[in-house]
C-alpha cells in the first residue's frame, strides 16, 4: 500500500514537475518544492504502512552533518547613493543687477571666492551717506556733553535750576543714543556694500548659473546656483527592519559582539570589489522608514581623489558584528515548508527521522546561517529525504560539510529560492 501510494503521489506530481521544467526556476527550486509535498505524502502513506510491508525493519542509510558553533563574521550589503557632505546654496543677500559671473559653471572654487558680482554703486552711495550721518550724530554728542558739564558746577552752586540740570543731562543721553544709530546705520551699510560680492562659504564644486549677466535678483529668495563639497561624502543606505532587528536583539543578549566597537561601511565598486573606501557607520536612525521598511543609515567617507559624485549609486558592504556561536548548514539541507517557513530533517538520538523549523539569516556560498531551532550536536539530513519521511528509522553517515569559512557573504539575505538558484 505504501509503495501505491508513493506511485500515485509520483504520478499526480509529473504534470507538475514537466510544467516547472520549462519555467524559469532552477531544478533546485524544483526539488525544494516537491520535496516538502513528497514528505507529506509518504508520511501519511508511512502510517498507513502495515507492519509487514515492504522495507519493514530496515533502516535506510542517510548522509547528516552534525552541527558545530563557531565564531562568524556577519557582512551585509545594501544599495547606497552618494551625497556631498555639504551642498550650499548660493543666494544674493542684497537685491541688485548682476554685473558678473566669476565662475566657471561644473568648475572648481574655493572657498571665499567671488562668484557673482552685483551693481553696488547704489550701496556704496549709501555708506557715504552713512557715514555722513555718523559724523554729525558724534558732533552733537560732543555739544551736548559738554553743555552737561558746563551746567554740573553750577547746579551744585545752585546758579542754575534743577530742571535745567536735568535737561542738559537728557540731551546728552539722546545725543550718545543717536550716535550709536548712526554706527549700526554705517555697519549695515557696510555690509550691504560686501554683500553686492557673493561669494562661495565652502570649498566644492559649482554647478550651472539659474542667472546671467544683466539679470536683476531681488535678495536671498532667488536661488543662483549651488556649490557641492566633495572632499568629504555622506553614503545614504537603508538597512532592512529584519536586520536591524538581529544585530539589535544580538548585541543586546551577547549573542552578537561588535569586533571594533562599531559597524564599518565600505563602498563597493561596479566590479563588486573594494574600492577602499570605508569608515564608521556614522549614524542610524531609531525609526522605521514606512515608505521602504528600512532604517536610515548614513557614513562620512574621505574622497580626496574625487572618485564619488554627489547622486552616485553604489553598493556598500557593512561588516564588524561578529556572531560569537553561529551555525552553518548546507543550503541543501534546508528545506521550505507549505507555509513559507523553514525546517530541516533531524535524526534523533534513537535514529529517526523528525523535523524541525528553523531560522535562517545570511547565506555564505551553498550555507545557510541558521539562527534558532539547533545547538551544537544536532544531526541533520542533507539529502534522501524521499526515502526516509518523518518518523523512519535510518542509519546516520556523517558527510563532509564544508563549513570552515567564517564570513558570510553579504549578498546574501533570507530568499530561499534565490539562494538556491545561485546554488546550482
């Protein structure tokens, strides 16, 4: 009866399996999928086996690894875009007719240079009459301090009332008042006057001119062009919620150790290689993102030689958290369950076969990173799955499990089905 169910399973699943040949999937995918149906199929078809049936009392020989914890780097990586650590913009801060432009568009300029050249002629008139003003505010300063003096003996000697004290002195205290007026009238003056020169506050590089020669700008709420710093560069990355969660909850518990006290982001080039650009992950973000369902990560990069533009789309790769007890499995080991979950196939103390869910990360290669369900010792089927469904008992063979790197790669995330695509 098992051997009649096994057929009729097998027999319903060809139309599947011809179908799933011509799509686009690996056969790995393939042997994934009807693997977890295949399983169910003959465990019911195990129960309804009679004690006597075919295979009875045998236990089938099925390749295991047996599970080891070992120290494992953990490396992501995440699509990143380049931004100038400061991008300024260049605004007249007086309103006037730009005589010239100074600069040459997409050019380099350094900081303090004049880019725009506004008509002062109008501001240095002003000054003048600034100034003008000045010297007549300090002249009636001087008179009025001197007739308070002149009057100060003669209150004391009562020659003179005490209103008329009181009024030299109020006109004295007025005089000093307007002088100092008429010095913030000159400072503003003089500032209009520097202002008809806009000048460039960092050094970077200009972008296009919005105005030319001629054209009148009414202050600062008109934009002329923008100037980006490049020697240094902001890397803007999303890290997924699911693993900012791991590192989180795993540096919280211990389980998850930070190598130099901080996570390092690296830039990657089109090649996939280092460029040798990296420095310490500078900030993140304690919210979610909902718009992405990423945590906004952000680094400082030194790009001395100019090698990262502003806009710039890169990959970066973030290493330095170190798992202190990881596992690794072969990813042929791992199997997906009906619901999407994970499991892999044990083999008990007493040499049965029994599932198991587990949790998976990273993936290095054809390995899994498992993050629950197994300790050290666990024996798990790496293949013979259709011959010993749950339950059967088997004869364990230790085979070679290729586990000795220790960094994950870091294009890896969870996606069983990628993953195994890249397996084969």
């Amino acid at each position: 009866m098992h051997s009649n169910s096994l057929k009729s399973k097998q027999t319903q699943a060809s139309p599947y399996s011809r179908a799933f040949a011509g799509a686009t999937l690996l056969p790995a995918l393939l042997v994934t999928v009807l693997s977890s149906a295949l399983l169910l199929g003959c465990g019911q078809g195990a129960d309804a086996q009679a004690p006597g049936g075919p295979g009875a009392g045998q236990a089938a020989p099925v390749p295991v690894v047996e599970v080891k914890t070992q120290p494992l780097e953990l490396t992501y990586e995440y699509p990143a875009q380049i931004a100038g650590l400061r991008e300024v913009e260049i605004r007249a801060r007086v309103a006037g007719i730009i005589e010239r432009r100074q600069f040459e568009e997409g050019g380099r300029v350094k900081k303090g240079q004049s880019l725009y050249s506004l008509d002062n002629a109008p501001y240095q008139t002003a000054l003048a009459r600034a100034l003008a003003d000045e010297n007549a505010a300090k002249v009636r300063a001087a008179q009025a301090e001197r007739d308070y003096k002149r009057v100060m003996p003669l209150a004391d000697s009562k020659a003179v009332s005490q209103s008329e004290l009181d009024n030299a002195q109020s006109a004295f205290e007025v005089a000093k008042a307007d002088l100092q007026v008429a010095s913030a009238a000159v400072r503003t003056a003089r500032l209009n006057l520097e202002y008809a020169r806009v000048e460039s506050p960092v050094n970077g590089f200009a972008s296009r001119s919005l105005y030319s020669e001629g054209s009148f700008v009414s202050g600062p709420s008109e934009l002329l062009t923008t100037v980006t710093q490049i020697d240094q560069v902001y890397v803007n990355f999303g890290i997924p919620e699911k693993d900012h969660e791991q590192l989180r909850k795993g540096i919280a518990s211990g389980a998850v150790a930070l190598s130099n006290g901080d996570l390092v982001v690296e830039v990657l080039g089109a090649d996939g290689k280092p460029m040798g650009l990296k420095a310490k992950l500078g900030f993140q973000d304690v919210r979610v993102n909902p718009a992405t369902g990423t945590v906004d990560a952000r680094a400082v990069l030194a790009n001395d030689k100019e090698v990262l533009s502003p806009g710039q789309f890169v990959r970066v790769r973030v290493s330095g958290a170190v798992q202190k007890d990881a596992v690794l499995l072969p990813q042929r080991a791992v199997l997906e369950n009906p619901e999407g979950g994970k499991v892999v196939m044990t083999v008990s103390p007493e040499n049965t076969v029994a599932p198991r869910p587990v949790q998976v990360a990273q993936w290095k290669g054809d390995q899994w990173v498992v993050t629950d369900g197994l300790v050290a010792g666990d024996k798990v089927m790496t293949d013979g799955f259709m011959k010993a469904p749950p339950g059967t008992p088997v004869q364990p063979v230790i085979a070679g499990a290729d586990a000795q790197p220790a960094v994950v790669d870091s294009a890896a995330q969870v996606n069983a089905p990628v993953a195994t695509e890249q397996k084969q």
